[in-house]
C-alpha cells in the first residue's frame, strides 16, 4: 500500500490577499477560492452565496428549445413519453425528476432503466424495440445515450422521437436523435461544462418550468439533482455548486415528499443539517446500492413517492434499500480483500504499472467499486475483472494524469 502524500495546489498570493480583503473573509479562505480558481471578487461572491438566479438560460443549450417544443406537442396531443435512465444515483436521480415534471404537467409518461446484469449498460436498440412495443412516441434518454448511433438510428426506423440528453464526451458522430443536449457537444456554446448527468436533465425540466410558466416548481427538483450531483463526482463548482448547495439547504429545511424523507430518516439524516458528505456517504450509496445489487426501479419508485398516506410503504422501501447497501458492502469488502491478496501474492499482477486482477463469478455490480478501492490503495490504474464461463466483464479506475479509456 502506497503512503498517501499531500501536495500542495500553487496560487497566485496577490490574488488571495485581494480576494481576502475585497470579501472580507479570513485570508485562508481567500487563498482556499484562489486555489479553486475564483479569479476575482464578483466570482468569489458567487462561489460563497450561490442561488438559483445564478443558473444559466437553459435555452442556451444546442437542441433544447425543439426538444421542449416536442415534449409539450406529445403532452398535448397524448403521446406516450418514456424516460431512459441509467441505473447509477445521476441516472436514478435524473429519471425521477424528467419523470415527475412530465407528470406535473399530465404527460402519459412511463420510465425504463436498464438491469445491470441483464441489460448491460446505455440506450441499447432492444430497450427501444422494448418501449415501442408499450406504445411510446417519444423517448427521452436520462445520463445515457450520447453514444448510441444504432439505437438511434432504431428508434428513428420505428418512427419514435429520441431526446438524448447526456453528459458524457461524445464521439465525433452524434446519434441521429431529433434532439442531442450536451453541453459537451462542439456546437454547442452552453457556458458550463462541467454538469452532472442531472444536471442536464435539470436544465431541461428547468426550461419546460419556464416555457409554461411553472418556476416555483424548480426549487423540488433540485434536491433530487444536488443527490446525483455529488453522487456523481463531479466538481463542485458554477452550476454544479449551485445544485449542490441549493438542493442541500432545500433537503435541510423541508418539507419533503415521503420518499425522501424516508430515505434521510434510513440514513440517520432526517434530523441533520446536510451536507455534501452526507450525501455522498449516506444517501448515494444507498441509491447506488438498487442498481448494483437488484433492480435501479426500488430506488427510482421511493423518490417518486409523494402524499403523507404512502409513508409506511416509503419506509418499507428504504429500509430495503439500507438492506441491499449492507448487502453491498459485504459483497465488496469480500472482493477487495481477494483482489488484494491475488495482487500481493502474484507479482506477475502486482508488477505492472497497471494492475489487472480477475476472479470467477465476482458480482459484476460491485467490480467497479473494488477498482477504485485498489487504485487507492495502490496508486496504479486498475481493471478488475469479473469471469463467468468465456466472458469477462470488467471495470477500470485510473489515476490523476492517465487516460485509461485512451490507453484501452
């Protein structure tokens, strides 16, 4: 095991003083903003009190508009909408709020999240087939889909209308979908990069909420996106931060739909002042935990669960959750140790400076887990592998400065 070491992040030292004096903050915070790139004092002032008026216009976004326009066409013209999530706490938690705008506004709207175990990942051709057979219109695809050209390319021979929003790098080629909302697309000049999965699904439900006159409604959907937000790891910073920080303090204050708060309560949560640890340790494991170990649809189905009569079904549910994340944690602290003594008692594996370790049967929801746990411990990019019959599933983890898809 490789000793952690500490490197301090170099700053410009006039800037910190400036921005220290300028914010009146103590001068460690004002080296700490410089240090997380705030380059002056109306940017601090954002940083330290972020709201939702500092969210951008999501109309700024390639494709948005058409894809709102769609969107309310199929809910007046009674179309069946479907939502494609992704099993993770952003596919989870971007799912649950496109759903729940769509029925706000009376859509006919269904969702579907794919089985790890055995539908394999991403907007696939056959989920497509899938939906079409339930009588859907339009799809609208959640943290997935940027791309996946053949199930576009499927939907469009089946007549049905793809939205794709995604955060993901796309590839050069874009899905043949009616719309593709990334703000990572090279035409598209949307000021913020960086969003989770979520949050680009919050830019769509925040711009239906504009189009129809409904913006008191944002400040609900937004904790649902602060949980996928920091569950998702992505910096905290611009709108990212704005989530974050808005959605915590919304969770905090109350009130909340049965679903969550019987999630916060099988957390230890309900009665703390919530902060982004408390997500990323407490409540995204838990929702992690549907996906990996049984079925994202538990997870999914709490947070959509609203009215005081359900709360005893909420608490059945989330205590099943806890179940499944206990379950979890015992299946991946198992892997972990059986990965590490593979990787120390073989040097043919420990060598390397990439470490690929294998086992047969290990449970394919938490490999990916066990990987990150290696690369702490061992400070290398690590792909673990899980073997069933002559096919391997694997997940990889890398660290800072090294390119592993790229590598692969």
């Amino acid at each position: 095991m490789r000793p952690s070491r500490w490197e301090p992040r170099a700053y410009d030292r006039a800037l910190a003083d400036g921005l220290s004096t300028d914010l009146g903050v103590n001068p460690v915070v004002g080296r700490l903003l410089a240090q997380r790139g705030v380059s002056d004092s109306e940017t601090g002032q954002r940083f330290l009190n972020p709201s939702l008026e500092q969210l951008h216009d999501p109309f700024q976004l390639t494709d948005l508009s058409g894809a709102v326009d769609r969107l309310l066409a199929a809910v007046r013209l009674g179309e069946r909408i479907a939502v494609h999530g992704d099993y993770d706490v952003d596919g989870v938690a971007s799912t649950v709020i496109v759903r729940r705008m769509l029925e706000l506004l009376e859509a006919d709207v269904l969702h579907y999240i794919p089985n790890r175990l055995v539908d394999g990942y991403g907007l696939e051709p056959a989920g497509i087939v899938r939906l079409h057979a339930e009588g859907v219109k339009v799809i609208v695809s959640v943290d997935c889909g940027i791309r996946s050209i053949e199930a576009a390319d499927r939907a469009r021979q089946l007549g049905m209308d793809l939205i794709v929003t995604d955060h993901h790098e796309p590839d050069a080629i874009l899905p043949a979908a009616f719309a593709v909302i990334n703000p990572k697309r090279k035409d598209c000049s949307y000021p913020d990069k960086n969003l989770a999965g979520v949050g680009v699904a919050l830019k769509l439900v925040q711009a239906l909420c504009l189009r129809t006159s409904h913006e008191a409604w944002l400040p609900a959907f937004v904790k649902i996106a602060a949980i996928g937000t920091i569950g998702d790891v992505v910096p905290l910073h611009g709108e990212n931060r704005v989530i974050a920080r808005v959605g915590l303090d919304g969770m905090t204050r109350g009130p909340n739909v049965v679903g969550l708060n019987a999630l916060l309560e099988v957390a230890g949560l309900d009665a703390k002042v919530l902060e982004s640890s408390h997500v990323a340790f407490g409540l995204a494991p838990r929702i992690n935990a549907a996906g990996r170990m049984s079925s994202p649809d538990l997870a999914v189905r709490l947070l959509l669960m609203v009215g005081n009569s359900r709360r005893e079904q909420a608490r059945l549910l989330a205590r099943e959750l806890d179940e499944e994340n206990a379950r979890r944690k015992r299946e991946e602290e198992d892997l972990v140790a059986q990965a590490r003594k593979k990787v120390e008692s073989n040097p043919d594996i420990g060598a390397h400076g990439i470490v690929v370790v294998a086992g047969a049967g290990w449970h394919r929801g938490v490999i990916g887990i066990v990987a990150s746990r290696l690369v702490e411990l061992l400070g290398k990019p690590t792909v673990v592998l899980s073997i069933d019959g002559k096919t391997a599933h694997g997940s990889g983890r890398s660290i800072p400065g090294f390119d592993l898809l790229s590598a692969l």
